[in-house]
C-alpha cells in the first residue's frame, strides 16, 4: 500500500479482473472516459485518475509546483503510486493525449510494470516547448477562461459538438482545473520528448489517431506507430479527445486488449 497522497480515482469492474488504468487529456477528468466504461468494465478492474488540479485531485499533490519543475515522468509517479496502493504489479494502460504520453513514459522506463499499451491522440512529442510555456504563463495568470473559446475547435472534430451534454460537461471541467495544476502539466508536456525512447518499448501497443485531431494529427500517431516496434495504427473519424466516436474506439480497444480475464496481473 502507498504511503503516498494519491490522485483522486474511481475504480469499476469484477475485483478479479486484470487491472486496466485509464488517463484523461489536459484539461478534462476521468470523465472523458465514461463512453468507453459500461465495455471496458466487464472485462477489466478499470481505474480512471484525474490529473493534478483538475477534476477531484488537488493542485497541492504536485511534489512541486514551481513554474517549468513539473515533468511527465512526475506524473507517472502518481500512476505507479495508485497501482501500488491497489496492490497491482502490471496492469494494461490507455491514455488520451497527455494521458497517454504517460503511459507511454511508463512503458518505456518502467517496462515490467505495463502489460499492453494504448496510446489515443497521443504524441512522442508534442511541439515546441515556448508555445507550452506561454500557456502556462496565460493559465497562471488568467485562469483558464481564456481557454474556453477556442477549445472546441481543438478538441473536437465539430466545434458544435461543445453544445451537446457530453461536450457542455467536458469544457465545465476546463473552465474548473485549478491553474496551478494545469499550468504544471503544460510545462510537462513542455518538457516531454519520447522519440529517442520509442524503440525501447516492448508492451504490445495501440495507436489510435484520429482523422480531425488539429491538436496531434495524423503524422504524430504515424510517429507512434513507426517509433513503437509492431505497434499497430487505428485512424478514426474523431477530434482530439476522440469522443464524437465512442463505438469505433470501442472496436479498436476491444481488438488490442487480452480476452482472457486471468491474463498475467
């Protein structure tokens, strides 16, 4: 069991199931994931988190919240911490966006600890590191408001697809994310680089792309694919948070995920 403060987090699914850890994008919840539950839950002891500052987790969990000090691999940590507070030594993974460069980091540094891999509108890098920077300044001194107008465009294939209830919910939990933790995981996302890493990983993994993502399009999942050995490449008619099409990322988890429920924990 840690001793460690924990990322807030809702597990779900048959106690006996393989554990399968699920990771939020920048500036959602554990919520963007509630599409693909009722499926995922059936057949594994799903575990949904929350980034620092947004959702149920505090700003104040961050070991240091100092502008430019916060690293992917400091957010992997807590992904490791709540493995270890639930008594897992490996567990399947799969993360959108900033949730995926996780377990992307964990796959390569921490191989023994992630069984299969699915990387969901994610990068090995994800541009220039003055452009994350200057987000953090914004959020730190604005909040997140300013955020607001042009995150449907970023976020989802159809900007108009931020007027239905599910698209309403997730820019509520934008507008909410505490700045000093969103600002943290820009600077992460800042410093993250994976390319030179890729090779090194050996779980058998996803990349799902998704055709209308403006935020990581195409030829970063292309990266992914190329960079990752037999990795295997799903594009789907989505935006960036790949909402607009929960049952194609629904076929495309089912088919890389294990059957067999007494897989290897």
């Amino acid at each position: 069991m840690s001793a460690s403060p924990l990322l807030h987090h809702h597990i779900t699914g048959p106690a006996d199931a393989p554990p399968l850890v699920l990771g939020p994008s920048l500036g959602t919840s554990k919520a963007v994931w509630e599409p693909q539950l009722p499926s995922l839950s059936r057949r594994f002891r799903v575990l949904r988190f929350d980034l620092p500052g947004h959702g149920g987790s505090r700003a104040d969990l961050l070991r240091d919240a100092e502008p430019g000090r916060t690293t992917v691999e400091d957010l992997a940590s807590f992904v490791l911490d709540l493995a270890d507070h639930h008594g897992w030594d490996r567990f399947h993974y799969a993360g959108i966006s900033l949730g995926g460069a996780i377990g992307a980091h964990l796959a390569a540094h921490r191989p023994e600890r992630v069984a299969s891999l699915a990387l969901i509108c994610s990068s090995a890098h994800f541009g220039p590191a003055e452009l994350w920077h200057a987000r953090a300044d914004l959020v730190r001194l604005k909040g997140t408001a300013p955020l607001l107008e042009t995150s449907p465009g970023r976020w989802f294939a159809d900007a108009s697809f931020a007027d239905t209830p599910f698209g309403r919910r997730l820019l509520g939990i934008l507008a909410e994310a505490d700045p000093t933790g969103y600002a943290a995981c820009c600077d992460a996302l800042a410093a993250y680089d994976l390319r030179p890493d890729l090779a090194g990983i050996t779980a058998p993994t996803l990349v799902v792309g998704g055709a209308h993502d403006v935020a990581t399009p195409a030829e970063h999942a292309q990266e992914l694919a190329e960079g990752i050995p037999n990795a295997v490449l799903k594009v789907i008619t989505c935006g960036h948070l790949a909402v607009e099409q929960p049952r194609s990322l629904q076929t495309a988890l089912t088919a890389h995920l294990p059957e067999d429920r007494h897989a290897p924990r």
